[in-house]
C-alpha cells in the first residue's frame, strides 16, 4: 500500500508495536526481517497485560518460542507459556460442552449455529489452541428461545438477570447470558447477530449457507465463509477493534484465501478492517478488495479505530505508570482538553460506524433512562418518569466518580 495513505501510529506505546510485530513473524516472507530494536527498553509487565487485554497471547507466545530466547525475559515467556497451556485446556473444555449442547438442541429440534468459541478458532487457525474464547455464543431461531432456555435451565446452567424496567432496553436486546457454575461455563443465546435496527440476514438465510465443523465427532454447524467473514467485520467495528485478537481473524481469515469475492453490502466497514489489518499486521490485501480500504469513510473509521484500540487498552488494564499510553495531544488538536478530547473520540467513533437510522437512535438513547440509572437512584416505579429529567445528573455523578477513583488508584500506586 502507498505510504501516503499509511495511519498515523506514532502515538501506539511501544509495548502495543512490539506486539503486532511478533504477530507478523508468521506472514510469508516476513522471517529474518524483526527488528530487534524494539525488544529494547520494554516494560515486560505493561507487554503482558497488553497481550492479555487483547486476547492475542496464545499467538504471541506461539511466535516468540520459535524466536531467539535472548530477546524476551525467562520470566515472560514463562508467564505466557502457563497462560498458553491454560488457555489450550480452556478451550478443550469450551469444545466438549459445545459437543454436548448442539446434541442437546438437535435431538430436541432446535437449529443452531454457533457465533464463535473453539469451531471459529478451529476453521480459521487450525488450531484451538492460538485462539481464547471465555464462553460459546449460539444462535437459535428467535422462536426457539424459550424452548432454549429451559433446556439449559434443566442442565445446571443459570440465568443471569438483566432485566431492565425500560421498554426500549428490551427491544434492544438481542441475547441472554447462562452460567453453569460446577462447569464454570458462560452460554450466550442470541436470536439476533445485532442490537436493532441493524439490517442482517434471517437465521434461514445463514442455516442455509452454514457449515459442518470437523472439530467434533457430532455434528456442530457454524457460519459460511462469506458470513462468517461479514460477521467478525461486524464485531470487530460495533467495539472498535479494541481486541486485536478481532484483527488477527480477519489476517488469517484472509491468509486462509477464505473471503467472499463479491460484497454488496457494509463495504465501508470492510473496508476499515482490511485497512487495520494491512497497516497494523501487514496483511497482504487481495485487489479485489484494494478498493474499499482508499474510500473516504472507511479510511475514517479506521483512522477513529487506531485511537479507540489504544484508549480502551489504557482504559483495561488501569495502567498506573506516570507516562500514559497514547499521547492525546496527537489527535484532534481543535480540543484543548484532553479527557473531553477522549469522550469525544470514542462517541464519534461509535457514532460513525452506524447507518443512519442507527445514529438517530444512538443519540436519543444518550438522553433515555438506562439499568444503571435505576442502579444510582431507586425509584418507585409510579416516578419512574422522574429518570428522564435526572438521567444528565446521574450521567455526570457516574463519569466524575469514576474518574475520582481513577486518580486515587494512580495517585496509589505513584507513592508506592
């Protein structure tokens, strides 16, 4: 890709660049071409967290132990390499419960098609292993969710109560979370890829194209190619590809040869993440696809999306150091106020990314009552109309107080 049209990385701390770099060890023709320079002055502790927050460490640790061992600290490599074990038996586990509940649905005539877990880890990487999954999303028929959740009811599994007062809460959700707490496993049941309005296709349409894992002995299906793909788009833009293990699918995905040839739709979105993946892994984009990343909109997004993966990172792991993690004076230097400079970036990340329709709905739900009003200040529900008036003032004594706790913590840990 022309250098002229490279993002603007320089304000990425260097423990996030060390990290995509290592990613790219496995791109062809990228071996004997590390720069070691980077290995230099890292701070192996905030490399650690980073690779957790990202869900990329079975991957890194994959890559560095074909690497010079001089270059990383014993103590690193073996923090990951416990973690890579971990994360292998977790994703065992997470495959014979999927095993079990796809049995369990189809003998009692419920289709299903599983989101992502140990089958997506499996089709993209070959290997359950590279990849972390902390539950199994499913999606049922819509009219098949009550048979769902008492199947699971009667297996051990629990559900965990979100239930809000407010009409529009409900009609925008799209999925119920379970918890088996002997097996310590989440189930997410999803008649809906997306909250509404989100246009996308009928469960039919996707049960039609679907595919047959080879993962398991009993029959588990899972998304085609082309749905899949559009899928982990999707995903990755609705939160901003903040988890670079998001990316990391869409560089397989397409190292793979297993993208669709023909898009008709979301082209601006698709074109934001092959845009991430050439400047950030160096995935090698078909020309097909060239087009889509020099767009105008999708250059945007992805532009908004470098800032919104190192913010929400800094915002994960409560880094304490002195030094932040981005250097907010990079980006939109019109606002002189740094943390309004960071709420403003991510609303208009996440206001960009929408149709429009979406974007009117997105504003007006800024200034409609929500669960954790209720959860700052009980009311009867005869006044419950009392939310609308006072949700700017619970908005603001949110924000404020966890700011305040943030400067405790960081001021803690700098006296320490």
């Amino acid at each position: 890709m022309d250098n002229n049209n490279d993002l603007d990385l320089s304000f990425m701390p260097k423990e996030l660049k060390l990290l995509l770099q290592i990613m790219q060890t496995e791109n062809p023709g990228y071996q004997g071409c590390l720069n070691k320079e980077l290995f230099a002055e890292i701070d192996w502790e905030l490399f650690l967290k980073l690779a957790r927050h990202h869900r990329i460490y079975p991957l890194i640790y994959s890559n560095l132990s074909k690497m010079d061992e001089k270059l990383i600290p014993s103590h690193v490599l073996h923090t990951l390499s416990q973690e890579y074990k971990e994360n292998t038996f977790q994703m065992l586990n997470l495959s014979g419960e999927m095993e079990r509940i796809s049995q369990l649905f189809n003998e009692n005539g419920i289709r299903s098609l599983f989101l992502k877990g140990p089958v997506i880890a499996d089709a993209i990487f070959g290997d359950i292993s590279l990849r972390t999954s902390k539950d199994l999303d499913i999606l049922v028929p819509k009219l098949d969710v009550n048979k769902t959740e008492a199947l699971l009811l009667s297996c051990g599994y629990e559900r965990e109560e979100t239930r809000s007062p407010f009409k529009m809460d409900k009609w925008r959700s799209h999925h119920v979370c379970y918890y088996h707490s002997q097996k310590r496993i989440q189930i997410e049941i999803h008649w809906r890829l997306y909250t509404p309005p989100a246009k996308e296709p009928s469960f039919d349409e996707l049960w039609e194209r679907k595919r047959l894992s080879t993962l398991t002995s009993y029959p588990v299906y899972f998304f085609g190619e082309e749905d899949l793909f559009l899928f982990l788009v999707g995903h990755g833009a609705k939160h901003g590809w903040f988890r670079l293990r998001w990316l990391a699918d869409i560089d397989q995905i397409i190292r793979n040869g297993k993208f669709p040839l023909l898009i008709k739709h979301q082209r601006h979105l698709v074109g934001q993440a092959l845009l991430l993946a050439s400047q950030l892994l160096k995935t090698q984009i078909p020309e097909v696809f060239v087009p889509f990343t020099v767009e105008k909109r999708s250059r945007k997004l992805a532009e908004l999306a470098t800032y919104y993966l190192v913010e929400m990172g800094y915002v994960s792991i409560n880094q304490s150091s002195k030094e932040p993690l981005i250097n907010h004076d990079k980006l939109h230097p019109l606002l002189s106020k740094p943390k309004f400079k960071r709420w403003f970036t991510l609303f208009y990340y996440n206001y960009s990314v929408k149709t429009n329709i979406q974007k009117v709905i997105y504003v007006l739900l800024h200034f409609y009552p929500q669960s954790a009003d209720v959860q700052t200040l009980r009311l009867p529900k005869p006044l419950y109309f009392l939310y609308f008036p006072l949700r700017p003032f619970f908005v603001v004594w949110r924000k404020s107080s966890k700011l305040t706790l943030t400067v405790k913590r960081i001021q803690k840990a700098e006296n320490k």
